[in-house]
C-alpha cells in the first residue's frame, strides 16, 4: 500500500511523507525544493512529486492522499481555506484528482507524529503546542499501545504559547519565523514580567485577554493584544532593520536596546515555568508513561533543556521534526491505520533525499568542478578544522526538521572562539550574538553536558569546563548539543568525531546549519554547490570528495 500525507495548512511548512507497505520511505519539506524558506503559502506539490520520482510511482499508484487539517473545523479561518485550494491545484497539477483523501484533525496528526518521531512504541503522553490548530492552542493525548489517540485536555486558541512567543518575536523586530532568535536574544535580558494574562488551567492553559467568540478572529486579536502589551510594559518595540548592514551593525557591539532583551527573557522564562507546570501536572496525573513534546513551541530548546533538568524523574522526549512540517507524518499513519495496514516506527531523523557517490561524482565531473578523493576524508577534514578552516559538509540522505544533524552541516572546530564572528557576519551573514552547538560521540556526553543523550540538538544544557569549548556555548553558558548516533548517522561523519578525538583528545565538532541567513538548509548537491560557491567557505566535502579554495 502506497500513501502520501501532506502538510502545509495553515500557510507555511507544507511538506510530503511517503508510507510504502507500512514503512515510511522518504519525508520532503517543500522548502527545501522551492529554496523559499518556511514555504509560505506553498503546497507540497514539489514534495509529493519527489516522493513519486524517487520510487518510480505514477499518480494512479498511490491509495491515499492523506491531509493534515481540516477547515471544516473553522470555516472562517482564511489560511486554511487558501491551503485548500493550493492543494486542489497541486493535486490537479500532479494528477491526483481521483486519489482516495482523508482529512485529520491537525493537532491529531501532532500528535501521531511526535509519537513515531521520537521513536515511542508504547503508550505516552503527548503534549502538542503550537500556535495554533484548527480549533485548539494546546492539546493533550494519549498515544500509542495499538489504540486510538485519546483527546486528554485541550486548551482554546486564545490561550497559545505559541502565539504569545511569536507576538514578542515580532516586538523584538525578528519578523516572521523568528523565535529563535527571540530565544537567543533572551540570554542578554532579565525576566521583569510575567504575561499573566495566560495561565495554567489544569491540563491545559487560559487566557483572560477580551476576545470575539470567533476562533480565528479571537485568536488574532489576542495577537495584537500581546504586541500591545510588550509596548506597555517593556517600550517602544524594536524595528525590523532591512539590510544586512543594518540587522548587523547594532549587533555586532551589542547595543541593541536592553527593554527588547528584557521582553525576550520574559517571554522565555514564562512560557518555561508554563509548560513545567503542565508536564508536573501530566507526570502526576499518568506515572511512569513517557511525555512527547510536539508542536512548533518543542522547538524551544531552552524549555527542553530546563525540562530535563527539572523534571529528572519524567521520561521526556523530543523529535527532530515537532513543527508543522512534520504533521504530514502523522497524516499518512493515520490514512494508513484506517485502511487496515499498521506502520512501522522510523529509524532515525535521515528520512529525506540522498544522492551516491557515484552520483555526486558524475554531477562534479558533467560540471567540471575539480575536486579530489582524499584517502582518508575524516583526517584531512578535522586537520583542516583544527587549522581554522570552515567546511561545508553534505553526506547521505537528508535530516528532516530545522537541526542540521551532520548530513548537511557546515563544520569548524569548537576550540576557536574567533570563528564564531566569521561564521555569523561573513559566511552565515546573520546576528553576530547569535550561538552554535556541537556534535560529539555519545562517550563524550558525560564529559561536557549533565544529560547522557541528546540526538537532536533540540535542547539546551549548560557547559561543563565551558572555556575548553568556547565556540559552542552561548553567553548564558549552555549549548545545545547533537548527541551522534552511530547507528543511523552517515559513517563519515563519525569518522571526523573520532578523528578530532584523536587529535584534541575529544570529538566534538562545531554543527550549524549548511545556509546563509534567509535560506532553508541544503538539500540537493546543487544547492550545497551553489552555497559554497556563493560563500567564503574553505572547503566542501561532498561525498567522498573534497572541493577546496586552493584547488
């Protein structure tokens, strides 16, 4: 049975999961393929195209097309209505007008999602928090254990975490797919407001800000309300710069207004003692099962991090791909439970298009590019690092999810503290505040970080013997680490760990996302050629292969 599930209802993040006899081949984010990032008001036609490619399928192949939102649950929301008719068209672009569909609740598919994506077999909580769903902010499940989703609490759209963090990501001049910077900026402020107007309601959260009884409505003027009250409380809010020149210059010194890093760190600080409050609740109410965070507010890496720290009895997890590109997932397992075929769990967050060596190098050689074959790539990579270089890196099949976790990563060396303003104004081109993490082998995790595992580089802890790594840890002194699974992660990549640990007696490396500010991550050889070409990076290592500067 051939099933493809779709994402992208509420304007951004379209993506396409491909189920083939009850195994998950391939999961595409649309913009990772359009290059325009977030896919904002894009379909995932590009997606499902290449799922079809990729395995030789022709429309008439498939048995379902499963979509992850239903409009019918909020007529009036516009968003929907237009990702409706997106994905109309799509369907009759790439011939699917007669595929069987079957429509799921958006926060359901969340939440099936968090369930296969973070690798939990049995039963569990999950915990879905967004901006928003059709009809809820924040919803609570029960999954797994071979029955149904379980709808335990569910918190309305007025009473979103997510969309107080993204009213103060707009405040703080960040714009539109901000919050991470917001959560960056948080470790320059102090916490001096509380946002109580959104508070813990047993299994869920309320929200006493006025608000008309339309869902969409309602839920926007709660947005403005937030943004009102950030001016109120903290001062006028921060303006977008527009050049580069200008988002950079005030960055570089630091003297960006200390009331916008205020508003930051009180956003962070409350939306953590929050979602804490509701995970003590949760692990109070069912002991012992494990509590999946999911949802685009699992992003925050801060709260995750605090989570562990504060909850050691909890059995937390966390999966690569928690925001709404990652829905589609769940989409195509429920389509593909109703019609009688169970699936199985993924192994690992490289579920995305790869290409072979022997593919790379026809691509190299019909381009012309000179390149050589190092015979040991980890060596003179880790050589190069630890000599200041900086090395885009594209290996294997693509991670899903906003981490780069070491199949498309630029790499540099932990120990230069220096690299971190070249990585950021001159090849990344972004905020000069703005941190990096590491990668490390799982036998260096105790050494550097109070967690034994964290495969995602979604959560934050502080840095044991900080000033060894001074690259990778921010001025809050926490870093987010990548955790290296040997079983799923590209061979290569652990050769390079392993060749920085014989040289510097640790194998850690420096991880961040192969693009430049504004850009998805890296997708194809041709956009990881283009990037490195259109960048200061030393080197390339594509494959088995090695491009460089010096020829």
């Amino acid at each position: 049975m051939r099933i493809i599930g779709v994402s992208g209802g509420f304007g951004h993040e379209a993506s396409a999961t491909l189920i083939v006899d009850g195994k998950i081949e391939l999961i595409v984010e649309e913009e990772r393929l359009s290059r325009r990032k977030y896919a904002r008001e894009e379909a995932a036609t590009r997606s499902v195209l290449a799922c079809l490619r990729r395995f030789d399928l022709a429309p008439r192949d498939l048995d379902a097309l499963a979509i992850s939102w239903d409009s019918s649950l909020d007529p009036s929301n516009d968003r929907m209505i237009a990702a409706d008719r997106a994905l109309a068209a799509a369907r009759g672009e790439l011939g699917l007008d007669d595929t069987p569909a079957f429509v799921f609740d958006h926060h359901r598919c969340h939440a099936v999602t968090g369930q296969y994506m973070s690798g939990t077999a049995e039963r569990c909580v999950v915990v879905v928090m967004d901006g928003r769903g059709e009809n809820a902010s924040t919803t609570v499940y029960l999954v797994g254990g071979g029955e149904d989703e379980d709808v335990v609490a569910a918190s309305p759209l007025t009473a979103s975490l997510g969309t107080l963090f993204a009213a103060v990501t707009t405040y703080c001049g960040f714009g539109y797919g901000g919050q991470g910077k917001t959560m960056g900026l948080a470790a320059f402020g102090t916490p001096r407001h509380d946002f109580p107007e959104l508070s813990p309601d047993g299994l869920g959260f309320r929200c006493s800000l006025p608000a008309p009884g339309d869902p969409t409505a309602g839920h926007r003027a709660v947005y403005r309300q937030w943004n009102d009250i950030c001016a109120e409380v903290f001062g006028p809010p921060r303006r977008p710069a527009l050049s580069l020149s200008d988002r950079l210059r005030p960055l570089r010194s630091g003297d960006f207004a200390p009331h916008h890093a205020d508003a930051a760190a009180s956003v962070q600080a409350m939306v953590e003692a929050r979602i804490e409050t509701l995970v003590r609740r949760l692990a109070s109410e069912y002991p012992g099962l494990p509590v999946v965070l999911a949802g685009g507010v699992a992003l925050n890496c801060s709260a995750n991090g605090r989570l562990r720290r504060v909850l050691p009895d909890v059995d937390l997890r966390y999966l690569p791909i928690p925001q709404d590109a990652g829905v589609s997932v769940g989409a195509a397992v429920l389509a593909a439970r109703r019609l009688g075929e169970a699936t199985r769990l993924p192994a690992g967050p490289y579920q995305g298009l790869g290409w072979s060596d022997a593919e790379l190098a026809d691509l190299l050689r019909r381009y012309g590019i000179g390149y050589h074959e190092p015979p040991d790539l980890a060596a003179e990579v880790a050589d190069r690092l630890l000599a200041g270089e900086v090395i885009g890196w594209f290996q294997g099949r693509a991670e899903v999810g906003p981490r780069a976790l070491g199949h498309r990563s630029i790499l540099a060396s932990p120990l230069d503290a220096a690299v971190v303003d070249r990585l950021n104004l001159e090849i990344k081109q972004r905020e000069a505040w703005r941190p990096f993490g590491p990668s490390l082998l799982p036998d260096a995790m105790d050494k550097w970080f109070p967690v034994a595992d964290a495969p995602f580089m979604i959560e934050a802890h502080e840095v044991r013997d900080a000033a060894m790594l001074p690259a990778v840890v921010h001025v809050d002194g926490t870093s987010r680490p990548h955790c290296v699974d040997d079983r799923v992660c590209s061979p290569r990549y652990v050769a390079v760990l392993e060749a920085m640990r014989r040289r510097t007696g640790h194998g850690v490396v420096l991880n961040t996302s192969f693009n430049i500010d504004g850009e998805p991550i890296v997708y194809t050889p041709d956009d990881a050629l283009r990037t490195y070409f259109s960048s200061t990076l030393d080197g390339l290592a594509l494959g088995p292969f090695l491009l460089h500067r010096s020829g």
